[in-house]
C-alpha cells in the first residue's frame, strides 16, 4: 500500500511527538532514580549503618495509586508492570535484591519473583522449598519466594511445614496465572514413555494424560524446570513445564495449556526477616491448634466475627508432631497492628493449644 506525501508527513509529525515525550519521560525516569538514590543516603546515613530498603507495603501503595490513576489504551495490568519494574530499577541502585526460590532457572517460581521483583532482582536458584527457607533464615539472600496455594490441587505442604518452625514473616504475595505445556525432544506424543514434573503439576495435568497419553508412566521431581532439563537429556522423557523453560532449556512445546483447568493458579508468598507495616489493604496469616473440647474453633470464628473481620481462608493439615491433631491455617483481612485485628488475635491465642503469627503483608494489586 502506498502512502501519500501527506501521510508521510503525519507520520513523521507523530514520530517526532513520540519522540519528544520519551525524552521527557526518560527525564522522569532518572529524577525518580535520583531521589532513591536520596532515600538510600538517608537510610544509611551516608553509608554507615544497615538499612530495610525494600518495603513491600511502599511499593503496594504506589501500585494501587498507579492503577486508580490509570485512564489509558494501556490496562490497569500493563501499566502497573510498567511501574514495577521503574520501581525495581530504581531499588537495585539503593540495594540490589537477592531472592531465593525453587529452581532450577525457567521454573514458575522464578516466574513468579520476576513478577513480584522486576527484573533487576537477583534470582538466587535453590533445589528444595526448605532450602528456599533456610537461604533466608542464614542471611545468604534478603528474601524467599514460595508456592503456598494451588486453585486445583489445594495446599502445598512442604511450604505449610516449614511455616511452622521458621522464625521468618510473611510479607508479600503473589499470584501466577500457572500454564502447562508438555515439553520433549521428541516431536511424537507415542514415542513419549514418561513424563516428569512437580507432584503438584502432575495433578493439575492428571485428566489430560489420562486423555491422550494412558501408556505413559509419571515421576515426580522436585521443580518442573528440573524436568525440563531432565528432558532435555533423555528424548524419551516428556517434561511438563512452561514455555520459557522450552526456550530455555531448547526443548519443543509438544502440547500447550494442558492443565485441567483453565483458569490454573499457584499463590507465593515472600518471605523475610522483617515485619511488613500497614499499607492500607493488608492481610494476616496465622496458624493455630484448638484444645479437643466442643466449640473451640467456633470460639476462634466468634473473635473475629464480632469485630467484622472477614477470614478469607482456612485450611487444616495433619500436625506433623502429634497424632490426630490438626493445625489450622487462617487467612483474614487487616493487618496485625490495627485495633480490632490485634485484639482479636489477643484473644485467639487464649483459645488455642498452639499459635504463631506468620505476618501480616499487603493485598497484591497486580492480578
């Protein structure tokens, strides 16, 4: 199609406009990384004593003013990770980041600190959930990152395990729309004879490969990026993992979106060593066992009840310390320091055979 001289001259008028604002925003841009660079100074008093640089309540509330203010073409979505990784930019020139998870690299676990981080985060690779808690608990990283909640296949225990020992807060969350795709060497389905991948993968994918690959036997490894590279040595494994873990790790994406549900989700929580302050719209996560007497987990609804809290989840496992007992893990809305959560969290404990706070951290904005 051939463009008139008039339309090449609106063009060029356009491109010089595009031109001048990203020059502008550029501008912007390093003000904004000039005054974190301030906020650093002041920390740390000129760079003599330890600062928190990175507060997850902060960076929630400049993210939901982000949203409120967006009347673009862009989404509230894109926008907001516009800003994300401005922010995460500008955060690495006050201190740069490293977060454990569970690798290997590719895995929807570094997926997910990306999302949460930015970019210019250092993802630190760990090859178990409990060594994700362990790098934090020994200073070797500032935070971790760990799956808590599938929409399919419910909990993940290892994380719910570890909870209960460590002396680390919850202090952020975030949520990854999860995606399956089947990865081989192989270009056949038939010539597939087994496939790896996370338990918890495997059970999100279970009808699928009842479906369309009965023959196949399944194994069970600890990360789904470690079945990609499990798969990229041995073409007659077929891993189930994400796209990126194809690119990554050079493999071809068989089948895609073969999760049961199409509106798979895994929830992570941020681990650190710091109490996260109150942003605004806040939850608080805490674990608890009752006495074995009638009425006491009613007594624990009661306390919230009569103050309006709402609890937006409750889970119960097996005590992994006493036979027959169950602990129970509780989501509600408000954070720990507001009057009415302390108070009934105040009264809880007096309730209950075992209890332990495990923070309070800002609802995500970002879906």
């Amino acid at each position: 199609m051939k463009i008139s001289t008039a339309e090449k001259q609106q063009l060029t008028d356009i491109r010089n406009k595009i031109d001048a604002i990203d020059g502008q925003i550029q501008n912007l841009i390093a003000q904004r990384a000039e005054c974190a660079q301030e906020v650093a100074n002041i920390k740390t008093q000129g760079g003599q004593v330890e600062a928190v640089f990175y507060r997850p309540e902060r960076e929630a509330q400049v993210l939901r003013k982000v949203k409120e203010r967006n009347n673009s073409l862009l989404s509230d979505d894109t926008m907001m990770r516009l800003f994300r990784e401005i922010m995460s930019a500008c955060l690495a020139l006050e201190q740069p980041l490293r977060v454990a998870y569970l690798g290997p690299e590719g895995s929807y676990s570094h997926a997910s600190v990306l999302k949460q981080f930015g970019s210019f985060a250092h993802p630190y690779a760990v090859s178990s959930i409990e060594d994700v808690f362990k790098s934090v608990e020994n200073g070797e990283v500032s935070y971790g990152l760990v799956p808590v909640e599938n929409s399919s296949e419910g909990v993940v225990k290892q994380t719910q395990n570890c909870l209960i020992n460590t002396p680390l807060k919850v202090s952020g969350e975030v949520e990854l729309a999860i995606h399956h795709c089947l990865l081989s060497k192989n270009n056949k389905l038939e010539n597939i004879h087994k496939i790896v991948a996370h338990t918890q993968a495997l059970g999100q994918c279970e009808n699928w490969l009842k479906n369309n690959m009965p023959w196949v036997v399944t194994e069970s490894v600890n990360s789904n990026a470690l079945a990609a590279q499990m798969a990229r040595e041995d073409d007659s494994l077929g891993a189930i993992a994400s796209e990126q873990a194809a690119q990554l790790y050079e493999l071809q994406v068989i089948e895609s979106h073969i999760e049961d549900q199409a509106d798979n989700t895994t929830k992570f929580w941020v681990l650190g060593t710091e109490e996260t302050e109150i942003s605004g719209d806040d939850k608080t996560a805490f674990v608890l066992a009752l006495p074995n007497k009638s009425g006491s987990l009613m007594g624990v609804l009661d306390s919230l009840a009569s103050r309006n809290i709402s609890m937006q989840r409750i889970i119960s496992l097996p005590s992994t310390d006493i036979k027959w007992d169950y602990l129970f893990f509780i989501n509600i809305e408000g954070h720990q320091n507001e009057k009415l959560v302390e108070e009934a969290l105040t009264e809880i404990k007096q309730k209950t055979s075992f209890f332990k706070l495990l923070g309070s951290f800002p609802t995500s904005p970002m879906t």
